[in-house]
C-alpha cells in the first residue's frame, strides 16, 4: 500500500510538471489590444481601407497627429500589415484577414503614379504630397510597401486570388521603379569616408540601412516572381552591405555593418538579417557568415554597453575609433532587428547560440535595458516609445514601437529556446516594480 501511495503521488506530480509546463509552452505575450486600438477603418472615395495612427499619448494613448505630417503613414501601416500576416499564421481569424486587406487596399491607395509611394494622410484622408516625409520618392516607405505588398500578395495567392491580382499589377510597377533607379547609381567604385572605402551602389551611395530593407521586399517578391532582374539587384546589394562591416572579431567596431557613411544607428540596423534572407533563399553561405560575425561579436558588445543610440567612427593608419557616439533614446526599432537577424541565422544554421542570443535581446523589452523599466506590458500591449535617458521614459505609445515589440515578440516565440528565455526571464521579474501599472 505504501508503494502505491508513493507511485500515485509521484504520478501525479509529474502530471502536475508536464501540465505545468506545458502552459508554459502555449503561454504568449503577444497583446494586439493596443495594436487594435490605434487601427482604424476608413473609406476614401467609396473604397474601404485600414489605416494605423502614428501616435498616441500617455496616459489615456488618445490618438496624435503627427505636426506638419498627418495622421497615419505607409511606414506603419506596411509594419502593421507584415505583423498581421505572422500573426494570422499562427491565429486564423476572420478579424485578422479583415485588417490585411485593409492594410494591403490602404497602401495601394498610397501609390504614385511613377509606381513610389507617398507616405502620410491628412486627417481628413487626402494624401499628403508635399512635405518632404511624405513626396512620393524612393525612401524607407516605398520599400517597407513593397516588402509589405510582397507578402500580403504571397498570402492572397492562397486565399483571395483576386485581391493577390490586385497588388500583383502595382507591385510589379514599384518593383521596375526601384530596379530603374538603382541602376542609375555607379555600379562599381567606391569612396572613401573617414578612413574607409565604401560602396557608392547602394541607395543614396552608401545607405545600407536602407538596402537592407530593399533586400528583404525584394527576396520576397522573387519567391512571388522569380525574375532574374530582381535576383541580380538583390545580390548586388548584398555584395554592397558586405563591404559596409568594419572592424573584426577582435577589433571595435567588432564586424558592425555601418549604417550610412562612417557612421552606425541602432534603429533599423537589418543588414544581417538582410544578408541571411538573401543568403539561404540563393544558396550563399557567405552572405550568411558575414552576417553570422556581427552577430556574434557586435551584438554582445552592444549588450554589454547597455546598448547605444548611435556612433560614427574613423580609420587612421589602420586603427578605427569612436568619433562620437549617442546612447539615447533607445527604442523598439531597434531591437526588433537584431532579433529577426538572430533566429534567421538560428533556423538556416541550425544553431542554439544565436537563439539564445535573441531571447536575451528581446528581454529589453521586459526591463533588461538600462532604465530597468519594462517597455512592454503583455496585459495592454502598449509598448513604450522610448529610453530617453537612464531615470526617463517616453510613456507614450505609438504605431512604431507597437508593432515592432509585437513583431519582436512573435519572432521570439516561433522558436522554442528563444521564447522559453524570455518566459523565463518574465516569469522571475512580473512581480517587481518593472511591470507597467494602468489602463488604457
């Protein structure tokens, strides 16, 4: 009797572990609450179409307009609408393939006729075409659509063949666009900056950080369209990102990709993930390795400083240095891409370290930054705007760090070492005076 008293109690608590665990598995942060709250539905001339506003303020997030700017941007809706396509793979609902279309009709809508995209609306949903954020240029919003549209496009060749047709027709009309004029850039020389011989072929001569983002739309739209134009430009902008890394495994800045120039910003930094994307979709290991040495060497220096804004530096006789540097403010931006570059190269080089590296990164988010403030609350889905010094947060919420935190967040938990981290890493610091208190 007494043996089967101590199996029955030893049965049940490895039930109680595996239960246990297993809510620890299927347990998410992700909250789209406050997502969905600066989402709205709007109809511009009879056509019906979503729109994300750009700001909102603490402590109630009532909606801001961007001064001189407008209300809602190409930006963020092409952020949202590529969140919203993860999201919707892993919860299919009605009310999620309601706002891709609405994301896709509004960013059509945005469209030039030269095939770029204007990005911000007046309050009263007329395209703002003159402010210098705004013209209808080859720039950030133009590319986030396209990769945006590349995916939403992927998405509705399987559930809604028309709405795909749609995006196909002014898609490709952004894609020839973009392809025209980069090859109107110097294909081949370099100039020097501060010590160092850079690319004169990415957007504006050495904008790496905007070729990443080129890179990513257009890997995505090969896998829609497999054309060898596209194909040609996206490795020509890779070989261009390439000889923006600076310094070595054991020399500053430790293989960082500089974002423009001779100088490195935190937010927007994708060129690893960039050149992972590229490297496993064309079987180009070295794009991979390239990409594989900032995050192994730069990404941890980084971590260690508590992270920076930004930094410029020069190379004289051989040495490079700091010129200047910027720790604040910190911001969702720029986390987000560090984490998407960490578990591409965690699932094409089957490879824990960088995993775990992601998982750690991402716990900026829950209060491992330098404020030791949690910028994220899983209970409203409000992320903060900002850090903008070591006792100072920017409280208010809007469209940019919402949805990168979100995207952050569902990258982490597409891989198990990653999200088990972060839950750890939540779990032992929800009780303490990190956790965002209020309502929205």
């Amino acid at each position: 009797m007494k043996l089967l008293t101590v199996l029955i109690i030893v049965f049940s608590l490895n039930l109680k572990f595996e239960t246990y665990a297993q809510g620890q598995r299927d347990m998410s942060l992700i909250n789209t609450a406050h997502l969905d709250h600066l989402y709205q539905k709007i109809k511009v001339g009879g056509k019906e179409m979503g729109i994300v506003h750009i700001y909102s303020d603490y402590p109630d997030y009532h909606y801001v307009e961007a001064k001189g700017e407008g209300i809602a941007c190409v930006d963020d809706a092409a952020r949202a609408l590529v969140f919203y396509i993860k999201y919707y793979g892993t919860v299919r609902s009605e009310q999620i393939i309601e706002k891709i279309k609405m994301l896709t009709n509004f960013l059509l809508y945005m469209q030039a006729s030269s095939g770029f995209y204007y990005n911000f609306i007046w309050n009263d949903y007329s395209i703002d075409t003159t402010y210098r954020t705004s013209v209808a240029e080859p720039n950030w919003w133009t590319w986030r659509a396209i990769w945006a549209l590349s995916e939403s496009q992927m998405l509705f060749m399987k559930v809604d063949k028309k709405i795909a047709e749609d995006i196909k027709q002014k898609l490709k009309r952004s894609v020839d666009v973009t392809l025209g004029w980069l090859r109107n850039s110097d294909n081949d020389s370099t100039s020097n900056y501060n010590g160092f011989n850079l690319p004169n072929w990415l957007p504006y001569g050495t904008a790496a950080d905007q070729a990443a983002i080129i890179v990513k739309g257009f890997s995505a739209y090969y896998k829609i369209d497999s054309d060898p134009k596209v194909k040609k430009e996206i490795l020509h902008l890779c070989n261009g990102i390439i000889k923006m890394q600076a310094g070595d495994n054991n020399k500053f800045p430790y293989n960082a990709f500089l974002s423009w120039q001779n100088t490195w910003h935190m937010w927007g930094n994708s060129q690893a993930d960039a050149l992972i994307e590229a490297g496993d979709l064309f079987r180009k290991p070295q794009y991979i390795k390239y990409a594989m040495k900032e995050i192994y060497h730069f990404y941890p220096y980084l971590m260690h400083l508590k992270y920076l804004n930004n930094f410029a530096v020069e190379k004289k006789s051989g040495i490079i240095t700091f010129k200047d540097s910027t720790r604040y403010s910190q911001i969702a931006y720029g986390i987000r891409p560090m984490v998407f570059a960490c578990i591409r190269l965690s699932k094409a080089a089957r490879d824990k370290k960088s995993a775990e590296l992601a998982g750690n990164i991402a716990c900026w988010l829950l209060g491992k930054n330098i404020s030791g403030e949690q910028m994220y609350d899983p209970k409203t889905g409000v992320c903060y705007d900002g850090i903008e010094n070591e006792t100072s947060i920017n409280k208010n919420s809007g469209a940019e760090s919402t949805i990168e935190a979100l995207l952050t967040l569902i990258t982490i938990e597409q891989n198990k070492t990653a999200k088990d981290l972060l839950l750890r890493y939540y779990q032992q610091n929800k009780n303490t005076k990190n956790i965002i208190s209020g309502e929205k």
